[in-house]
C-alpha cells in the first residue's frame, strides 16, 4: 500500500481508536528482512526499531504492533529511492499530514526514524 492510499483511507476514518487499529493492521504488512539486508537499530525509539535496507529497498522491525504500522508508513514513503532523493522528501510533514495521535514518545520515535532516513 502507498503512502497515498494510507493517507486516504485515514482520512475517511474519524475515530482515533480506528485510526490506530489501521495502523496496527498496516504493521502486518511489513516485508520480513532478507538476510542480505543491512540493519541498524534505531536509537530514540521507546521500543525495539530496526530499519535495514538492501541497496534503495527497505524494510523495518519493531516489537510494537502501532510502531510496525508507524514503521511502515514511513518506508512506504522511501522504498525504492536513493538516499538523496529521501533527502529531498519532507517527511515529517508527510507524517503530520496523517493526524495521527500517538503521543510525544512515539513521536520522538517517529522523529528518530526521519532522521536516520535522512542520515543515509
């Protein structure tokens, strides 16, 4: 699913709790880790994120149901682009542009993810 999708379909969803229950649904979706990927823990997150890449793929871990979902949202923004063309993506906006209510730890984690893309 794309960011545009997600987007739209949060849109049409007015209650936070089934908000929350979508993104929940879209961590399911995340693809397992090939063994050729390289991961990086992500440091600033409350729970166990992991992003790892191979080559402009991505694909992400994460021990909590929100954050996986969180976490895939995100890497369906950056899949398949170069680090340079992360950079140029402003995904923070992006991200608010959801209007997800997460709550400011989740959101320093969301922050912390952001600014390993943008590290690359």
């Amino acid at each position: 699913m794309k960011f545009e999708q997600i987007k739209k379909t949060l849109e049409s969803v007015t209650d936070p709790v089934e908000k929350l229950e979508f993104v929940m649904e879209l961590g399911k979706e995340l693809s397992p880790v090939p063994a050729r990927a390289v991961c990086s823990e992500i440091v600033g997150c409350t729970s166990f994120v992991q992003i790892c890449r191979t080559e402009n793929n991505f694909y992400g871990t994460a021990d909590s149901a929100i954050v996986r979902g969180i976490l895939f949202i995100i890497l369906s923004i950056v899949d398949g682009k170069t680090p340079d063309e992360i950079r140029q993506i402003d995904l923070e906006k992006m991200f608010a542009e959801l209007k997800l209510n997460i709550g400011a730890a989740r959101l320093n984690g969301v922050n912390s993810m952001i600014r390993f893309l943008k590290n690359l």
